[in-house]
C-alpha cells in the first residue's frame, strides 16, 4: 500500500443481479449520502434513483485505473465516495475489488443480493442443500471442472454454476460433461438476467444444451438439480 493511499477511504456498494428493488437500504443510504459514486455505466443505471446529490462518474474496462485514482483523490479531500459493481461481493467482484483496494486503505464494503440467491428462490431449493462453482474467473478452470464432473457423479447436492462468459458458456459446458461420461439424460437448467427486463428460463437435458447453437447472456446461472432418488 503506497504512504499516498494513507487515509483514503471509500465504499464499495454491490447492487445485486440488477432490479432496483433488490438494492438493500444500506446501499441506498451509501449512494444517498454519497459525494461521488462510479461505476460501470449499466451499474450506474441501476441506482440512478438514489443519486440525487452525487458527481456521477462512469467507467469502463479501458478507463477504470484513472476513474479510481481520480475517486481516490476526491476521496483524500473529505468527500464520500462509493464504488458500485453488480451481484455479490463474494462472487465475481474479485477483479474490481483489489483495484480499489491498491486505490484506498480502508474499503468498507456493503453487499447486495446474489444472483445464486435468487437462482434458488426460483428452482425452490435450498441454499443448503446446494453446491456453488464459479467459473467466473480469469484462470484456468481445470480443477473446477474438474470438481463439478466429482460433484455430479456424488448426486449429493444440487449444484448452481456460474459460467465464464467469454469461452465456459452453457452448451460448450453441457458438451465437455458428456465427454467426462456425465449421462446425457441428466437434467439442467440455465437462468438468464435473472430479475431484468428479458429473463429467461431453459429446462432440458445435458444432450439438449450440447447441442444448443444459440447465444446465451453473459448474464446466465446453470443450476443442475439432485437426482431424485438422492432426495429421499
């Protein structure tokens, strides 16, 4: 941590999976409060309504560095400054998180409501009962696959998979478990935008979602239900 960051303080705000009324009210008090607030512009949308007395700055994959290095100096100045990202905290804001992080030396964070949270709400499972796995990442996914091909030959759980957009998407997904030996009668589900105008819902089997040749959002979730008979 750079002697320059000393002080800094600012406040990360997740915003959930992107319906305005899944923002929690310690978010909204953030932004309500705050004196700068940035974010992607698509996040910043979001919580457009509770940003009435804010300096609003939009930031994009190229431009993110001088964005928070210009939050950081507005922060070294008194103002209060939050930093918004979509979903959870905990699930695929890890990127974003250390850039703020090498920007202040103190990050306060507020979470919002996850997406896995909702995908539950919708099958009707338990978080429980309910193994997650991302992919969402910037590494290599062997040993994640790897642990998802194990957890679907144990049928113990129901497992929720969150896919990387740009090269782990649902049906190259579906088609690499096949060749793992996984049955291709074995059922799945992919949400997509999940609370956002366009959501969807597709039910069918692995073999189906192999050989799926359409587009999915970057915005999808694949949950693979327990096999019944381990549900007695």
């Amino acid at each position: 941590m750079s002697s320059s960051n000393s002080g800094v303080s600012m406040t990360v705000v997740a915003v959930g999976p992107g319906d305005p009324q899944l923002l929690t009210l310690r978010g909204q008090q953030a932004l309500q409060e705050a004196d700068v607030v940035v974010g992607f512009q698509t996040v910043l949308e979001v919580v457009r309504p509770w940003l009435e007395r804010a300096e609003v700055r939009p930031m994009s994959y190229r431009d993110q560095e001088q964005v928070l290095e210009y939050t950081a100096a507005q922060a070294r100045q008194g103002r209060r400054c939050v930093v918004c990202c979509w979903g959870d905290l905990n699930v695929s804001a890890g990127e974003l998180l250390a850039r703020v992080r090498r920007h202040a030396d103190q990050v306060h964070l507020i979470p919002g409501i996850s997406s896995v949270q909702v995908a539950c709400a919708r099958a009707g499972i338990s978080l429980e009962e309910t193994l997650f796995i991302t992919l969402h990442q910037r590494r290599d996914s062997t040993d994640d696959l790897t642990e998802l091909v194990r957890s679907l030959q144990g049928g113990q759980r129901h497992i929720i998979l969150l896919p990387r957009p740009w090269d782990m998407m649902p049906a190259a997904i579906a088609r690499h478990l096949l060749e793992a030996g996984l049955p291709p009668a074995r059922p799945v589900t992919v949400y997509q935008r999940l609370t956002l105008e366009g959501e969807q819902e597709w039910r069918g089997t692995l073999a189906e979602c192999a050989a799926l040749s359409g587009d999915f959002s970057d915005l999808s979730i694949m949950l693979f239900p327990r096999p019944a008979e381990s549900q007695d």
